[in-house]
C-alpha cells in the first residue's frame, strides 16, 4: 500500500510570506513609537533617519490594519480551503489505488 501524501493548501505559504511581512512592519512600527519616546536619542543621532522609519512614521499604522486585514482574509481563505484540500488528495489517493487493482497481475513463472 503507498504512503499517502500529505496535501498541501497554497494558502499555507501565503500566510507565510505575509505573517513575516507583518513581523517586520510590526517591529519596525514599534521601533518608530520607542524612537518617538525618547526624542533625546533621536536628536543626538541626527535628523537623517532611516526611509523605512519615515514611511513608518507617517503611514505605519495604515499599514499594519491593511497587512492584518490581508492576514485575516489568508487565514479564514486556510481554514474554509482546508477540507477540500483534503478531499481532493483522498480522491486522487483512491484513483491511484484503483489503478492498481485494476492492473493485472504478471502470471507466475512455472517450470515445463
């Protein structure tokens, strides 16, 4: 009997990609709110600041509604998709092993 494969749901990497792009706007937003904070540090360091901080800075919280809005549709569009995933990796499962009932068997050799 062959293994079953394991299905896989093409949502499953899009909420990859998307959860580490949330990360990384999440980190660099609270980067800018800590910065904010401590306006003393930022003033020693000079006026240039990072773009990613400025685009933060001016639109980071549009940002991470619109990513978390995304994140939320993936997830839900994960769960809904999941069962027919699943159905159709049984499906192909029972096609492939009626193909191989189907085969006929090799006669055995016997000796005349």
């Amino acid at each position: 009997m062959p293994k079953r494969r394991k299905t896989f749901n093409p949502f499953y990497s899009l909420l990859v990609v998307l959860g580490v792009a949330f990360v990384i706007t999440a980190c660099s937003y609270g980067l800018v709110l800590l910065r904010s904070t401590r306006p003393m540090d930022a003033m020693r360091a000079g006026n240039a600041q990072n773009p990613l901080l400025q685009l933060m800075q001016r639109h980071g919280q549009t940002i991470l509604f619109v990513e978390l809005g995304v994140l939320l549709f993936a997830t839900v569009g994960c769960i809904t998709t999941d069962d027919y995933w699943e159905r159709r990796s049984a499906a192909r499962q029972a096609d492939d092993e009626s193909d191989v009932a189907d085969k006929p068997s090799p006669e055995p050799i016997t000796k005349e």
